[in-house]
C-alpha cells in the first residue's frame, strides 16, 4: 500500500472512530482494508451496512410517523430445522419498527422440536399461534394464519428466512408518503448456512408484463390485509405456486403497487431446500401455468401459456396473445443506397414473415447509385410494396413522420435498413403487444453479427441520457435475471425496430424533427408515450440483426443531449423499470457501489 492509499484510509476512518465509536471504527476499517479482495456485493453490503447512528435515527422518525398500522406477519412451517426457524422468529424480534404480531400456524410438522419451540411464545401477545392436526399444505396453512390476522396489512415470510431489520420500517416509512398503497415490494438476496449472502435481485418497479413472465416480486411483499381477503386469500391446488397465482390475483384489483430498492429480504439457500423431486417440480410448473392461465380468463385475455426461452435454466413463461381482427402493419425503412443492406432487409422480410397483411414502405432519402435506383425501381413492381420519395436533408424523425402520413396500416413498425429478419414470428409477436390499448410501443431483440446483443431494452439514464441494456451479452445469455429472454416493460426502446398503433403515434405527437433530426427521437418518443401513461414493451420472441450504423455513419449530438436533459431532468436518473443499486455507468446490471 502506497503512501496516497494510506491518506484515503486515514482520511475515512479517523471520522469514523470519532463519531461512531470503537466498534463501528474497526467495522468499517476491515471493510477497506479487505475490499480489494471482496465481491462487487460483498462491498456493497459493507456501504449498506446499518449503523448505530443510523438506527437511532429510524427510531426517532417512527416517533413522528402519523400512521403507524399494525402488520400482521404471516408464516406458516413445517419441518424446518429449529435454528433457521429460531433465526426466522429472531429477525422479527430483533425488527426496529414494533407494532406486528407473527401469525403461525404449524402444518402438522413430524419433528417434535417444532412445537415445543413455538410453544414458548404462546402467552406472548405478539405471538398468534396454531398447530394443525394433520397436514393441509402450505396453502391452508397460510389461509390460517391470516384468519387470524389483526393488522391493517399482511406480510409474508418463510420459516428458514430472514428480514432486514429495518424491514417494517422501511414499508411503514413508505405508507406514510403513500398512504393509498395497497401492495409493496423490495428487493431481496440468498443467504446460506454460513450466513453468507450473496445473488441480489435489484428489481424493477412494477413491471406487469415481467409479472406475467415469472413471479419476480416474491420476497419481501406486504398487502393491505382486506385486499387479500377479498382476492380469497391463497388457493388449493397451486401448490407450489400459491403466492405467484395470490400475486396475479392482488395486482388486478390495484395500481398502488410500489416497490422498496432495499434489499429486506435473505432467502435462505439450503442444500435441498430448492432441489425437489422430479414430481414436485413438475406440479409447480403446472400450477404456475394454471394460474396465469386462469388471469387470462379472468382479464378477457385470449391466449395461451407455455414455457419460455431457456426454461431448464430460468424458469420463465411466455403469455401468448391471439391476434385480433388480423390488422394491416406499416413496414417504413428509411434508406439512401448501401443497396446490398436493403436487400437483405426487404427480402428477410419477404422470407420469413408469418404474418401477412402488411406493407412495406421504402423512403427513399436520395438514393443515387443506379444499383440502388435499379431495386427500387423493381420494388415499385411487386404489390404490396410501395417506395415514396422524401428529398429533403436527412433528418431521421421527419423521414418517419412523414412516411406515417402515407400507411395505411392502424400498426406502424419502424425499422432500419440495416436490419435482417431472423425469427419468422418477429412481427406476430410484435403486434401480439401493440394492439393491446395499454401498450404504446413494442421492442425488440436486436443482435449483432457475431451473435451478441444489440438492443434488449433501452434503460433512461444510463451513460447520461440512455442506452441499451445488456449490450454486447452473448445471445445464448439469459441477462440479468433472465430479463434478456422474457418479455418485460421498460421506458424505451430502439426505433430500429419499433412497432406502435397509428393513432397513439400521432397522438404522441411523432418523433420530434425540431430537437432530435438523429439521436434520442426514439427515447423521446417513448417518454412521451410514458408520459401519457402507456406501457413500453420488449419481447425477445422477435429477433432480427442489427448491422449498426453501415448505413450511415452516427454519432451523438452534443445539442440533442442537452434538450434531452433539459426536458426530461429526474426522469434521467431514476429509470423506474431498473434500479438505483444498479450502475448507471455500464450496461451490464452491475452493482453500484462508491
């Protein structure tokens, strides 16, 4: 260590030892010193770290919280090892806000110790506890311990898991700046026997469409416990799968859905405890299946449900809409020459298309090699092509404007010349989502030649104003927490491949020529979208390549990222469908960590 390290280690130390004491000075000294040799969430861990100070002060805001409702905790158990359950029950005693009781209901458990732990807390007024005769399943289990419910909310935990100390408080903190909440949700990690935590999920805020993928809310929920008596409370016959089929259920019936960016949460990782039989496996994909089925039905959706992209890796499923009404779609490609790129663009299209009542429209922006002019001209000949002429400077939003002004489609895709078409039901799954009345635009896969992604999603913020996720992942890669492989919201998308109504792009205004003649009008379009409080959505079911920038040479405008940040300011910094313990720096989901 060189002679500046020490001045930074002195420099963050010495303060420490002076305000916090001896203890938490030799806590946050070994922090530095062994961070060098830490995870990225090791050290994260280390800048989360709960101080004295910073306890006190939690405890100091609950004394002027002006609403301070009673949360009923839900656990049912069977057969756990006694020191994950004491570790259970310990974390809820150990919780900085006061006003719960734990609601426990014993399903039947053969192991003799369960009950005899358990009993201890019976005369404790905090304590609701019941043990079943025989074994009824963790369904009716947990119906129980709600029906004996009291608090004003419900949360729910697992019997070898573990809640953050400030959990409650931290769902309490939020209830008081939003009293109308209904549902609250935050991130959450694994922890093994060692106490060893590791595999954050930093998750998005609500996202319906990733909901409908798989049950990425899970740990650590909380709901307004009349809400959940109403849905009917946990099902039969879901085993397995009764709070994703609860969770569907709840976010029908509300949009006060909020998410915490806290992990509150250890999921305790046992060896066993996630490697059921074959058996048991297979009815939890079942029953998974059968509840989004049923939300289909229940949501007038008509559709189908089946197992997603990499399902043996990451368990996710793909809701498959029906097309309605077969609508016409838009194609518009923009191009000047680089003939040999249109080509593979038009006939990919041609080749692999599924759907077909569309039209392709080529907006010719002065186009002058006579290769080109000679495919365009034979374009012109074959139905259901049309090539329109815009002799104007290049301005890439003002080129699609003014091509909307001439389809004929109630579905516009946009989409570069420098694209290839790879999955035959690219433009069926698009409009699976576009014709949905919630939906303003739909994304999709876009890859680079050597099979790394391009385009997955576009996340606000990133690198500034905003950039692709996951760029230059493998495309065998599932991403972050699978989100490369299931369909998910974001807040934009790439117009390299953008499909939008007619009407809700015309009532967005367009893409704005004035401020964004090349970059961000994609961005802009979808904030503005947001705005007006449409959905984004990405699906990887359509996959095309993305020959970027052969067809024309691109690079960022100094004046088109100023008005960005000048118009949409916070948005920029607080993508709700990332995560602020997320970098803002890279694409790749990394930690942020100081």
């Amino acid at each position: 260590m060189d002679f500046k390290h020490i001045g930074v280690l002195l420099r963050r130390i010495f303060p420490v030892l002076f305000h916090e004491g001896i203890s938490t000075f030799w806590h946050k000294t070994k922090k530095i010193m062994t961070r060098r040799f830490k995870t990225d969430y090791a050290v994260w861990i280390d800048q989360n770290y709960l101080l004295k100070n910073q306890l006190k002060l939690m405890r100091e805001k609950i004394n002027n919280f002006s609403f301070q409702p009673k949360i009923s905790l839900i656990m049912p158990v069977y057969n756990v090892e006694k020191k994950w359950l004491k570790k259970a029950v310990q974390s809820v005693f150990s919780q900085i806000y006061s006003n719960w009781e734990l609601c426990i209901v014993d399903d039947a458990s053969p192991q003799k110790y369960i009950k005899r732990f358990l009993s201890q807390y019976q005369n404790d007024e905090k304590f609701k506890i019941e043990f079943l005769n025989r074994n009824q399943g963790i369904a009716a289990a947990s119906n129980r311990a709600l029906s004996s419910a009291s608090g004003e909310f419900v949360g729910f935990l697992d019997d070898d898991d573990v809640l953050t100390q400030d959990a409650l408080f931290e769902v309490v903190q939020l209830l008081n700046k939003n009293p109308k909440a209904d549902l609250i949700y935050s991130d959450e990690d694994k922890i093994d026997v060692h106490g060893k935590r590791f595999q954050p999920f930093f998750k998005p805020d609500y996202s319906p469409d990733l909901l409908m993928s798989f049950n990425y809310i899970c740990h650590f929920l909380i709901c307004r416990e009349q809400m959940v008596r109403d849905a009917g409370g946990f099902r039969m016959g879901f085993e397995g799968s009764q709070d994703y089929d609860l969770l569907l259920r709840l976010t029908e019936k509300t949009d006060q859905i909020y998410h915490i960016p806290k992990i509150l949460y250890h999921w305790r990782q046992i060896k066993g405890s996630t490697s059921v039989d074959h058996k048991e496996k297979a009815a939890h994909i079942k029953n998974s299946i059968k509840a989004l089925d049923q939300a289909l039905e229940r949501r007038g959706i008509e559709g189908t449900v089946e197992p997603g992209i990499h399902f043996d890796q990451f368990e996710n499923y793909r809701v498959k809409r029906k097309i309605k009404n077969h609508p016409k779609v838009s194609v518009i490609i923009p191009t000047r020459d680089k003939v040999s790129l249109l080509k593979t663009c038009v006939h990919s299209i041609q080749e692999k298309t599924d759907y077909q009542n569309y039209e392709i429209i080529i907006v010719d922006n002065k186009s002058q090699q006579p290769d080109t002019l000679d495919f365009l001209s034979d374009l012109k000949a074959q139905d259901g092509i049309r090539v329109i002429q815009y002799d104007k400077e290049y301005n890439f939003s003002k080129i699609n404007n003014f091509a909307v002004d001439h389809a004929q489609g109630s579905h516009i895709l946009f989409l570069n010349n420098d694209t290839e078409v790879l999955s035959q039901e690219w433009m069926t799954c698009m409009l699976e989502h576009s014709q949905r009345k919630k939906v303003g635009a739909v994304g999709a896969k876009l890859l680079y030649p050597d099979n790394t992604i391009q385009h997955a999603g576009t996340i606000v913020g990133l690198g500034g104003v905003a950039a692709h996720s996951h760029k230059k992942f493998p495309s065998s890669s599932n991403g972050y927490f699978g989100s490369l492989n299931v369909i998910r919201n974001y807040s934009a998308i790439t117009a390299a491949c953008m499909m939008t109504r007619k009407k809700v792009f015309e009532e967005a205004g367009g893409f704005d020529g004035k401020h964004f003649p090349v970059g961000f009008n994609d961005v802009d379009f979808c904030l503005e979208l947001r705005k007006r409080g449409y959905l984004i959505v990405y699906t990887p079911y359509a996959s095309l390549y993305h020959y970027e920038s052969r067809s024309r040479s691109y690079s960022l405008d100094p004046d088109e990222i100023k008005f960005m940040k000048k118009k949409w300011g916070n948005i920029l910094s607080s993508d709700p469908y990332y995560n602020p313990n997320l970098s803002y720096d890279s694409e790749d989901f990394r930690i942020k960590i100081d």
